[in-house]
C-alpha cells in the first residue's frame, strides 16, 4: 500500500469516525429533548413512572404511548351550557354528602366519569381513565388517584367520614381541571375586559 493509499484511507476512516460521532451526538440530543418534552408534559408523573417501571426508557416508552393514544383521541372542550349543567350536578353531589358520604362519593364518581366521555375519553377502565388523563391533566391525576383508592375502601365500608370528605375535596380538583373552570373564567373575563 503506497503512502497515498494509506492517507486516504486514514482520511476515510477519520471521516466515517466524525459522522458515527455526529450520529451518536445527535442521537443524545434527541433522546434528552424527547425526555424534556415528557417531563414538561407529564410533570410529576414522569418521575413516578420512572420510579415504579424502575427505568427511564421504559418510562419513556409508556409515557410516548400514552400521549400517542390520547393524541388520537377525538377529544374537545365542553360549552358553556354543558360546563353548566355539570357544575350544576356537582353542587347537587356536594349537597349529598351532607346526608349521605359514601353515595355522594359514588356519585362524585359517576359524574367525573360522565364528564370524561362527554369530552371525548373512553371511560372502560379506572386503568385505563387514569392513563389517558395522565397525558393532559398530569398535574391533578394524583387526587383521581388518591379518590379512587378511597372510592374502593367505601365501597369495602372501610372509609370513615373523613376520608369520605378528603375523596370528594380529591374529585373536586380533577372535577374543576376536566370542566376547564379556569379557562372558561379567563374567557369570560377577557370578554368583560373587551365589553367594557
């Protein structure tokens, strides 16, 4: 091999050996702007992902399916009307409570689930409820969780009142967040601001 031959084939090398670098750099730089996207979606549920499927990746893997299937969905907003028509059932529901914890829990319940299908989520499984909500309520799917475990010890009789109390104060959040309370506010506001 002549001294030629072999510059060019180090200068060959060299040069596959900067595009296997670029290859990996990049590959790097995508695999830490899809977990920042993640993480800034699903908030704290990233990390308990993270924890309970005891590895990032399959962390992201789960999380990237989730917002997949939740992308297909054909979900929307709720109009005024309907807003307040489920509101209405909610004062309804609280109002129940007074007399009756455990059913008005059923019943907060029950409407959290009617107002998840009427924006659009299928309502098959708590399982399931709960990983689609995850996608774009992350920020309050902890007290859908923390509702549900009391939920199941009423309906075992093992929930006092007061646990009672704290399922409804916990479906009241996801309640407001589903029913976009505050973006119908700040549209209402921004149409008050505009009248005046």
């Amino acid at each position: 091999m002549s001294e030629q031959d072999l510059f060019w084939a180090l200068v060959l090398l060299g040069g596959m050996v900067v595009i296997i670098l670029a290859a990996v750099a990049f590959s790097r730089r995508q695999a830490r702007l899809r977990r920042a996207q993640l993480q800034d979606r699903f908030g704290p549920e990233y990390d308990r992902a993270a924890y309970e499927l005891g590895d990032a990746r399959k962390a992201e893997k789960e999380l990237s399916a989730r917002a997949r299937r939740v992308d297909k969905l054909a979900l929307r907003e709720l109009g005024a009307a309907e807003r307040a028509r489920f509101a209405s059932q909610w004062t309804t529901v609280q109002a129940q409570f007074v007399d009756d914890p455990a059913m008005a829990v059923r019943s907060a319940n029950e409407l959290i689930n009617l107002v998840m299908a009427a924006r659009g989520y299928p309502v098959e499984s708590f399982e399931q409820r709960e990983a689609d909500l995850s996608v774009d309520h992350a920020a309050v799917i902890q007290h859908y969780r923390a509702a549900r475990t009391i939920a199941d010890q009423n309906h075992h009789g093992r929930a006092s009142t007061e646990d009672l109390r704290q399922a409804m104060v916990h479906y009241r959040v996801l309640f407001g967040d589903l029913l976009q309370e505050q973006a119908a506010q700040g549209r209402s506001l921004r149409h008050s601001v505009a009248g005046a």
